[in-house]
C-alpha cells in the first residue's frame, strides 16, 4: 500500500488518536511532520513530543493535551493542499482560521511556519493545514 498524501496521514492519526482519548500517538517521521509537530506545541496544542529512533526513518511520539473536562485542546485538524490541488497564498491573502482562534500552517521559501510567522515576515506559500 502506498501513502499518496503522508500529511492527510498524519492529520488522521492525531485527530483519531483525540477522538479515543488516547494520551499519545506514535507517526512515522518526516522532516516535514516534525516541522508541523513543532508548530503543535510552540502554539500549546499538545503537551510535549520526542523522536524515537528506530533505525528506519524514525517515530514521533506526540502526547496530547487534554482540559479538565477531558477534551482534547485539537478541536479540529484539516487538510487543505492536497497532492492533486495545491494551494498557495500570497503573504497579504493568507487566511485567518477561526477568526484568529485557530492556526493556519504554511510551508514557505523560509520553512514551516504558522499564519502568524507567515504575515510578520510577509511571506506566501502552500497551506498545508488548519488546525483549532
């Protein structure tokens, strides 16, 4: 089976790892991924994540963040380019999620970083994904 879209993967694992309540979730690793991953946590949507080598591309571990009511903090992940659409943005048209509740997160020429970064630096790029 081959993965066409690792990002969607991704996404899918966190946001069906939350759904169950799980405290962690292992994703292959990526340099990309470990990217978003940090973006997750500078923003404190999750707790904390390490790298595990596996002598293959390696793990990330990601454990997530829960209220005192038991949800977690991620109320929402999607995708937003996709392999057959992308979808790129100019620096002054990069779109706010949630009226600024959420994050977007870009892939630009300066690497990956959130809507915020994006704007300050005035930068365009890919949106990978929304997350809130």
């Amino acid at each position: 089976m081959s993965m066409t879209d690792p990002i969607a993967d991704y996404l899918t694992r966190i946001r069906n790892a939350a759904r169950a309540k799980h405290l962690k979730v292992d994703i292959p690793a990526s340099k990309l991924k470990r990217d978003i991953t940090k973006i997750l946590l500078e923003f404190k949507y999750i707790k904390n994540f390490i790298l595990i080598d596996d002598d293959k591309q390696g793990i990330i571990r990601i454990y997530l963040k829960y209220d005192d009511d038991e949800n977690c903090i991620i109320g929402g992940l999607k995708r937003i380019s996709k392999p057959g659409l992308r979808k790129y943005v100019k620096s002054k048209k990069i779109p706010r999620v949630y009226n600024n509740m959420g994050i977007a997160i870009l892939s630009t020429p300066v690497g990956v970083i959130s809507d915020r970064d994006a704007r300050e630096r005035k930068v365009g790029g890919e949106i990978l994904c929304y997350v809130w």
